[in-house]
C-alpha cells in the first residue's frame, strides 16, 4: 500500500500564479528554469505528490488550454508539453523512493485512445501506478490495431485509456470493444480517463469499461478495487 501523503500548508500549495509562471517558462525554452522552478516550489514543503497533482497537472491542462483558445499555435504548445514531460522524468526517481515495496505481478497497459495528441496525463499516471508497485506498460500514442495485437500477446490485468476531448468518445466505445474481444485476460479490467470523465463520470458504463479516476492519485486506487471486484464474481 502507497504511504498516506504528507499534507502541504495551506500557503504552500502551489497556485494559479505558480501554474502560469510555469507555463510561461516552458513556452519559452527555459527548461532548466522550469525545472528549477518545480524543484523551488518543492522546497517550501510541499510533497512531491502534491507538485505532480497541483502544479504538473494544471499546467499540462493549462497548455492545452491555450491550444483550445487559439492563444498559442498547437505546435508551441506540443514542444511545451514535451518539456514539462522531461520535468516530470527529472523528478521520478524520487518519486518512486516513495513506492510501496508490493510486487505480486499486477500487470497494467496505459494509453491514450488511438489518434490521441498529447500523452501527459498518461504519463503521470503511469507514476502513480508505478509508485503502488504495478508492472506498468505505456508508451506513445499507437494505431488501434497495433494496441489491440497488444492485449493479444500480453496479459494484462487492466488497460487504462485517456481521451483527451469528447470527439474521442466513439472511438473509445469501439477500441474498448475490441480490447474485450482480443484480450489475453478475459477479465481485463477497464479503466478510463481524461476531462469528459471527470465531469460526467456516469460516461464510464456508456462507453463500456468498468470504472474512472479523478485524478492520478486515485488510478491505482480505482484499479485495485476494479481487481477485488472482479475477483468477488469470478
């Protein structure tokens, strides 16, 4: 089982401005400035947990927000992203000197639905389910076919999706589809992520998979439950 987090004061808890400070440095090719920047907010005392969820996550969301608005060219806004996913590889291996010392081969795919833009989010993700000690598989986005020939010749316990925007739905239905179909594991279990979810978590049983997180932190969470559930009916 993960460690309970320390709590941060309220004080310290990075904000809007600390999120807007970031954006700006990583739109600007200050990579080491940024870095440098997560690693200051750190050093108030703020967890490390808590700068992945109230720092890394809002600025990735944030990016793409300025992509959505048409305030920055999608293509600025990739390369921001890519810098703020070298921030969060800076910071992994401390973040898993927190791991649980767990490993009884739970096995998880994590990736955003085929066609999907940006991989941020499944990336912090894999964090956490790493940190609670799964054997995690993830990578870039990949065509449907090549992720269902996947499930196919791997077993995993439970294959996680992210959709990034709702036009992505429909799809998701179909890949889920498939996956069920083609699993190696018939009892896969099916997570889903990403904004839609986030506000319309009734979408879970509409789209065909078996639960949703709200954030990172509660992934690993939902999955562990997922698995004790489908264990009970099997």
């Amino acid at each position: 089982m993960v460690p309970a987090p320390l709590a941060a004061a309220p004080e310290q808890v990075p904000c809007v401005d600390d999120v807007l400070e970031l954006s700006s440095l990583l739109l600007k090719d200050q990579f080491r400035t940024a870095s440098s920047f997560v690693r200051s907010v750190q050093s108030r005392g703020v967890p490390l947990e808590t700068v992945y969820l109230d720092l890394l996550a809002p600025t990735a969301r944030h990016l793409g927000d300025l992509w959505t608005n048409d305030i920055c060219h999608f293509g600025d806004v990739t390369i921001g992203l890519c810098r703020l996913q070298q921030v969060l590889r800076d910071f992994s291996p401390a973040f898993m000197n927190e791991a649980s010392t767990r490993d009884d081969g739970r096995r998880a795919l994590l990736m955003s639905v085929p066609g999907g833009q940006h991989t941020f989010g499944i990336s912090m993700v894999a964090e956490f389910f790493r940190r609670a000690r799964w054997d995690v598989t993830t990578g870039a986005p990949v065509a449907r076919d090549e992720l269902i020939r996947t499930v196919r010749s791997q077993w995993f316990s439970v294959v996680g999706l992210s959709v990034s925007c709702e036009i992505q739905v429909e799809l998701l239905v179909s890949t889920i589809r498939l996956i069920r179909r083609a699993s190696r594991n018939p009892a896969v279990g099916i997570l889903v992520g990403g904004p839609v979810f986030v506000t319309h978590p009734e979408m879970v049983t509409l789209v065909g998979a078996d639960a949703t997180a709200m954030d990172a932190r509660q992934a690993p969470i939902q999955a562990e439950n997922l698995l004790a559930l489908i264990a009970k009916q099997s």
